[in-house]
C-alpha cells in the first residue's frame, strides 16, 4: 500500500524572465509559470503601482491544498480596456490572442486586478468577454456582482439584463479586501481556498 505523506507535491514550469521586487518577485509581464490546468491566476505586470505580492501567496495556498495554479501575468495589464465607459485616461488594458487561448485551458479564472473598481469591472469584463471559463474575481477595495451585472457581465447570484450580455464566462466569486503589497492573512487565503475549491467540479463531487 502506498501512502502520501507530508505535503502535495507540485512540478511548476519555469517563468519566462526575472521577477521584480516590488511585485513579490512575480514574473515579468507577458509570461506564465504552469502547474496543472485547475486554476490560471491573472495578475497585471508588477510594477510601482501594480504591486502583485498577493497573488504569489494565493498561488501557494492553492497548491498546499492540492490544487494545481498557474499563473500568467498580461502583458498590457495597466489601465483600462479601449471600450470602458469611465475613467478613460493613460494606457489601455488588453489581451494578446496567446493569453487567451492560454487561459481557455483551464477549468477556473482567478482574476487579481488591483484597487481601482472601475478599473477592475471593465478589466473583468473584457477578460470574460474573450475567455469561456468560470471565473473569481480577487480585490482590495469593494466590489459586488452587482457592479458586474451593470455592465453585462453574467454572474452566480445577478444575471444583467438579456440585451446588456455581451460575455462568454461567468464570475462564480468574489474575494475582497486583498491588499496590495501586504501579506494575506490566513483567514482570507482560507476564504479564497475554499470558494475555489468550491468551484472545481471534482471538488465539489468528492465532499
């Protein structure tokens, strides 16, 4: 009888360029580090606003559970898409057709897009409006499906109006209160542990 102890083991390809400081060393924009096809977590490139530390310690919460996250790191992460209704200024968030076909491999989006709400409803949005999977959104300041649904954009508990859909996934989660540059408390990675667990179809089957 063969019996697994101790913790998950994880083979993880390795990132296609350095790291920076002020992202928690998390890869350089336009890169993916892959473990497995459960869980793709998007983050924006790492930079003197966009400090991305708390997705490296979600990542290894995710794996310590047995869950296998990859992470890819847009390469035009900074503002907001081309089509948003507020707060248009300075550069312009997008997706190469590489990422999202890279994303379209996996079976749950974890999407971290910062502090600012309108810049995280629109960046959401156009991510799902290119990418069919099931998604949770992770933040520092507030947001609710409701901010989602607004600007047609399906979700768990609001559903926008039939006319207003203009998406292909779904935001099954939320995850708020994530604070950029600051270590995650256990308490949230729990939070978010558990409502991606909570997502995966052969989770939810084998509780």
């Amino acid at each position: 009888m063969k019996q697994r102890i101790g913790r998950h083991l994880s083979f993880v390809e390795c990132r296609e360029s350095m790291g920076m400081g002020a992202g928690g060393s998390l890869a350089q924009r336009a890169t993916i580090s892959e473990s497995g096809r459960d869980v793709v977590v998007v983050a924006m490139g790492p930079g003197r606003r966009h400090i991305t530390k708390p997705v490296c310690e979600i990542t290894y919460a995710l794996r310590e559970e047995g869950i296998d996250a990859s992470v890819l790191v847009v390469n035009a992460g900074g503002g907001i898409p081309a089509d948003a209704t507020e707060g248009m200024h300075g550069q312009h968030f997008g997706l190469d057709p590489i990422e999202v076909e890279r994303m379209q491999q996996f079976k749950i989006a974890l999407i971290h897009l910062g502090n600012v709400r309108s810049h995280i409803i629109f960046k959401a949005r156009l991510i799902l409006r290119n990418v069919d999977i099931p998604a949770m959104i992770v933040s520092q300041c507030p947001v609710d499906f409701e901010d989602f649904a607004a600007i047609g954009v399906k979700t768990r508990v609001v559903m926008p109006k039939d006319e207003d859909v203009n998406v292909k996934g779904e935001i099954r989660e939320i995850a708020t209160g994530v604070i950029r540059g600051v270590t995650c408390s256990q308490e949230k990675l729990d939070e978010i542990v558990s409502k991606v667990q909570s997502m995966l179809p052969d989770r939810r089957s084998s509780k």
